[in-house]
C-alpha cells in the first residue's frame, strides 16, 4: 500500500509549464470553448430546422485547431522524448481543420449554385492533403519506434500554405457574389452593401490570419526568424484572428449570443 502513491506518480508524466506551453494551453481553452459553443449553435433544433451546415464545418475546423493547440501544449509541456509522440498528430488536425475552412468559405454567407460544383472539387483535392499527413505520420511513428526521430519535410508547409492562400481568395470572391450590385470587386471589398457581404469582407481580412501564420512557420523552418520571435507572432496572431473570427460570426447568425460569452472570450485572449 505504501508504494502505490509514488508508483502512481511515476507513471504520470511532468509538465513543464514553460511560457510557450502556457501560451498554448490558452490557445487551447479559447479554441476548445469556441468549438463546443459552436457545436451547441449546430445541435438540431427542437423547431425541426435542418443544422446549419456552415455552423457545422466552422465548429469542426475549431476543434481541430483545439486538438492542434493542445498537441502544441504537450510537445512544449512533455518532456523532449515524449512531446515527440505528439508532434506528428499536429500537421494532420492543422490539415483537417483547413479543409473545414475551405468548406465554411464556400458556404458562407450562402453556398451560390455556380460555386457548388467548384465546392466539391475543392473539397476532393483538399482531402488529399490531411490523407497525406497521416500516411507520413505513420511512418513518422514507425521510425520513431526505430529511435529516429523524422520531421515532415519543408515542401509540405508551403502546400498548407497554398490552402490557406486559396481560402482567402475564395472568401474574397464571395464578397463579390453576396454584393449583389453590379460595380467592381474592389469597390465591393471597400463599402460592402448589406450585412451578408459585410461580414464576408470580415472573414477575408481574417482570412490573412492563417497565411500570415504559414509565413511564420516557413520563415522559421528556414531560420530566419528565432524560435522565440516565431511564437510570439503565432500565439498572438491565432489568438486575434481567431478571436475576431468567432465574433463576428456570432454577431451575424440570427441566434443570440449573450454578452457574456463575447466578455469570456475576450478575456481569455486578453
């Protein structure tokens, strides 16, 4: 009886609460609790309404960004031979999460009938690229049982950031299609008329967020930013975009989100 105590604490491993992890356990509860008020905005309705399918694949791609923070947390928190158990996981819920993104774009403010079939060939080659991910992060764990220890290669980042590069232009061209007057698009980004286009030009500003993050990350890789500087531009940066993001959906879907979940968010940020 008197070694069950420390047997139990030897097999649970330390955390080391560094000022990255710390950051991304922040990144982590915000996202998570976006994901799940999401999720609760997509339940079906007691009036029988179908679920809104933007509100579903918005939710999804929250809770991959969660699962990603939270596998981010543990890498920085475990101890360096463990978090590399985590790290392969990682690009396959980033992956996943930008294929949600890519499906919200297409669906919001509304799915337009000349972007539908557009939409699923988008969705089909999306696909491939979290299909990748995880066949490489099989072999990644298959030589990590050998002892190596292998990194995706630097080629993959810029296929992630060509995804986020072309949710940003579809954003920007449903921004042209939800405006329904017949001027140029740049005049439709600068004074979008009526709220759908108004919040679609929104989510494109937004839209930069995860590009500029890819940046962040290829810069990195290519050492040209520290590790330290690359993690205070993406822990910031998520944080702001993702926040705006959030809110302004929430202050565009017909359901009412009370002021205290706005000041919740906001002060997890903060």
């Amino acid at each position: 009886r008197h070694n069950v105590i420390p047997m139990v604490v030897s097999i649970v491993p330390t955390l080391y609460f560094t000022p990255s992890a710390l950051s991304d356990l922040t990144l982590a509860i915000f996202t998570g609790l976006m994901a799940g008020y999401l999720w609760y905005l997509a339940r079906p309705a007691w009036t029988h309404r179908p679920r809104p399918l933007r509100t579903i694949l918005l939710a999804g791609a929250f809770s991959g960004l969660a699962a990603y923070a939270l596998l981010a947390f543990l890498e920085d928190a475990l101890y360096p031979d463990l978090g590399f158990y985590v790290l392969p996981l990682q690009s396959v819920v980033i992956a996943w999460a930008a294929v949600c993104l890519i499906q919200f774009a297409y669906h919001f403010p509304r799915l337009f009938p000349e972007r539908r079939r557009e939409s699923y060939v988008a969705l089909w080659l999306s696909t491939l690229l979290p299909l990748w991910e995880i066949v490489y992060a099989l072999y990644r764990y298959g030589r990590l049982a050998d002892g190596f220890v292998k990194f995706r290669p630097a080629l993959a980042d810029y296929f992630v950031a060509a995804v986020f590069g072309w949710l940003f232009v579809v954003l920007i061209r449903q921004v042209g299609r939800a405006d329904e007057r017949s001027l140029p698009l740049w005049r439709k980004l600068w004074r979008p008329q009526g709220d759908p286009a108004r919040a679609t030009r929104a989510f494109t500003l937004i839209g930069l967020t995860p590009v500029w993050s890819m940046a962040v990350v290829i810069l990195r890789n290519q050492y040209i930013l520290s590790n330290s500087l690359a993690a205070l531009l993406l822990s910031l940066g998520l944080l702001l975009g993702l926040l705006a993001f959030g809110l302004v959906y929430l202050n565009f879907i017909p359901e009412t989100t009370s002021l205290m979940v706005k000041l919740v968010a906001i002060s997890l940020v903060i």
